[in-house]
C-alpha cells in the first residue's frame, strides 16, 4: 500500500505541474474582441506557467444571438456542460484549473441588460462588460476618458480613430478598425487598466448597469479569465 501511496503522489505532483484551465468566452463582436483575445493568449504576459486553452465558443453564432441576454443564455448552457466535465474528470471549483465561461458585451443600445447580468450573476458565469462600447476599452490604450458617450459607441469609435498612429497601424490597403491590431496594444496594457479601474470607480457602484457610462471593465478577464498581467 507504501508503494501505491507514493505512486499516487508523484501522478498528482505531475498533474499539479501540468495544469491546463480551459476558458470558453463568447463575445459580442464577430471581429473586435476575438481579435483582442488572439493577441492577449499569443503576446500576454502569464502570472502562472500553467496552461490556459482559450476558447471563443460563439464564433459562428447569428447576430440575433450575440445581444446580451441571447449571449448569456448560451453561456449558460456552456457552463452546465464544462462544469459536469469538469467534475467528472475530478477538478473541484476551488482548483486552480477549474473552468471558467466569460460573457464579453456591450451597452450599446441593447435591451435586457440587468437581466442579462442578474442571470449570469445567478449561473456564476464571468462578464467583463463596456458602456458604451468595447471600442473604449480600445480608446483607454492611448489616453484617459472621463465624460460619458450619451451611449453611442460611434462617438468612442470616431475618438478611437482620430488618435496619433492609430490608422497606421493598419496596411495601407487594408484598413479595418473592428480589427485590433499588436501596434495598438503593445506596451499599453497597465495604463489601459489603471484608466478603465477610473472608470469602475466612477461607476461601479450604481445599481444599474445601464448608467455606467464610459466604463469597462475588460482587465477583469485578461486577468482573471487569461491569466495575463501584461502585454
């Protein structure tokens, strides 16, 4: 039984080095956010060795499906199905490969959003949310923000655009701002966060989800979600 004993110690010592959290995500944006998540999992700093397996899950979903409530019905289903994997494979929720489903969405001018969030504060699903828009979070890289956007995403997108050697970092005969591009990112994401933690902290403490305008909270989920603490 010695024997046994110590056998099952060195599978567990390997298992504990060998950790893999698999992360399944689904965005609101076709382009923007899985095009950020690309860049975040290949370029990202780790706070850990182990291993994260992103995943953005909705990639070929229709747009009826991606607003907000639709987004996080489907997580939901996600999060029933990784969670019974997840235990019968022996992983426990205070382990650190515990699996973890991510709602990515936007204000904009969406219907349902308290009860998108009410619903996957009651599943336990993770959201990382932007008001008006995900192109804030985008806009924090290059300088601060402070006033609200009257919730319209167009005006954050056109602010977005106008910063220095922003359009240059797209081919000359390519330009696709819903794309994110390593130029835009690289070497901005502690003053990114520290701006979007302004916006928490303006915010965050109102009951209503709709009035947090301009916030994101998107450093939740490279943190939390991808284990990232820099890029």
């Amino acid at each position: 039984m010695a024997r046994r004993r110590g056998r099952d110690d060195l599978v567990r010592v390997k298992k504990t080095k060998e950790l893999r959290r698999e992360v399944y995500v689904f965005t609101e944006g076709e382009v923007t956010e899985p095009s950020f998540i690309s860049f975040v999992t290949h370029n990202g700093t780790r706070r850990t060795p182990h291993k994260i397996a992103c995943t953005v899950e909705n990639r070929s979903a229709p747009t009826k499906r991606r607003k907000p409530l639709p987004l996080v019905e489907d997580a939901i289903r996600k999060w029933d199905e990784v969670q019974r994997a997840a235990k019968k494979a022996g992983i426990e929720p205070e382990h650190w490969n515990w699996p973890q489903v991510w709602c990515l969405f936007d204000r904009d001018q969406h219907e349902d959003i308290s009860t998108a969030f009410a619903r996957a504060k009651k599943a336990k699903l993770h959201i990382a949310y932007s008001h008006p828009c995900f192109e804030l979070w985008r806009l924090l890289h290059y300088q601060d923000y402070t006033s609200s956007f009257g919730g319209v995403c167009d005006k954050a997108a056109d602010r977005l655009r106008q910063q220095p050697g922003f359009v240059q970092t797209y081919p000359k005969d390519r330009f696709e701002p819903k794309r994110v591009m390593p130029a835009q990112l690289t070497g901005r994401y502690k003053t990114a966060r520290r701006y979007a933690q302004g916006t928490v902290a303006r915010h965050g403490g109102r009951p209503d989800q709709n009035t947090w305008d301009a916030y994101t909270d998107i450093w939740k989920f490279v943190e939390d979600g991808l284990d990232v603490v820099d890029y």
